[in-house]
C-alpha cells in the first residue's frame, strides 16, 4: 500500500484492486473494530474514501476467503 502513512482529519482515498481474485479490503482500528471496507475485484478499481478522527496504526486485512495465502493478507496504516 501507497503511502503506508496519512494524516488524521483529511479524506483519503484509497483505490482498491485485484491482480489475481476478488479480494476484501477491510480497515480495522486498534480494538480489530471494523470502520471501512471495499472489494478488491481483477479489472476494476473501487474507491473508498474514508476520513480517520484521530492517529494510530490501523490494520488492513483481507475480508473474503481468497485462497490458501489469504490469512497472510495483512498490512498496517499509520494516521498521523
Ligand atoms: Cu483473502
């Protein structure tokens, strides 16, 4: 993910895809509370805008079974 660092308080949008299946994107706050989500589809590109109200490292994890690596679909997002 580019950048892997925003500001708190500005939209940002995050523009979704797939290279391979159809994957979820699924922002996660520091209790694991789901806040935002998207697809992530081969061939199309889904924007989620989303505005974070305070800083922290958020999780990033894919929300759809999309085979046998999907449990290491993992990355974190730091809001400053
Ligand atoms: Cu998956």
């Amino acid at each position: 993910m580019t950048p892997a660092t925003v500001k708190s308080g500005q939209p940002v949008e995050f523009q979704v895809s797939a290279a391979d299946v159809n994957h979820g994107f699924g922002i996660y706050d520091e209790n694991l509370v789901l806040i935002a989500q998207t697809q992530a589809m081969p061939g199309y590109t889904n924007k989620l805008i989303h505005t974070f109200d305070k800083p922290g490292k958020f999780k990033i994890l894919c929300l759809e079974y999309c085979g046998l690596a999907h449990h290491v679909m993992i990355t974190e997002l730091t809001v400053e």
